[in-house]
C-alpha cells in the first residue's frame, strides 16, 4: 500500500444495521449511522433522559430506532456472545 491510507469501515447486517464501525472514527467504537455518537454515548443519553421527546429535542440527529439498536445491540455484548455479521465496505 504504497501512499494510500486504509479506512476499515464495517458495516453491521440486521438487526444492527444501524450500528457503524470505522477504525478511523471514534477509536473504531461502534457508532449510531457513521454519525460521532457512539454506541456507549446513545446508551448515556437514554439512561439520562426518562423524556423522549426532551431527548429527542436535545439529540434530533438520534432516531428511535437507533436508541432500540444500541439497547439490543448493547444487551448481545453483555454475554460476549454476538455475532456481528460484518459486511466489509
């Protein structure tokens, strides 16, 4: 690889489509979309936020579904045992 730089980017099959992981973004943390909010970050802002629609006022890049991925997708961890379907881009 002479003078080009190598971006990982991975992108997450259902049910965690919407969950990014790029070695150049974020320390290569799993993400909501590619955005800079990390898995850990929407899990913080939900368990901080009892209001949806507070949350949603303050985070309107954050859509419900991401917040019900990085829940699920947090709970497949716990155990150790998730499979990330990995789809190389």
């Amino acid at each position: 690889m002479s003078g080009s730089r190598h971006n990982d980017h991975m992108n997450l099959k259902p049910p965690f489509d919407r969950i990014t992981i790029e070695s150049a973004k974020m320390g290569g943390r799993p993400c909501i979309r590619g955005m800079l909010m990390t898995v850990r970050r929407a899990l913080e802002i939900l368990a901080t936020y009892p209001d949806r629609q507070e949350l949603f006022k303050d985070y309107p890049d954050l859509q419900e579904e991401d917040l019900q991925q990085a829940v699920a997708f947090a709970a497949t961890t716990v155990d150790g045992i998730i499979d990330l379907h990995f789809d190389a881009a």
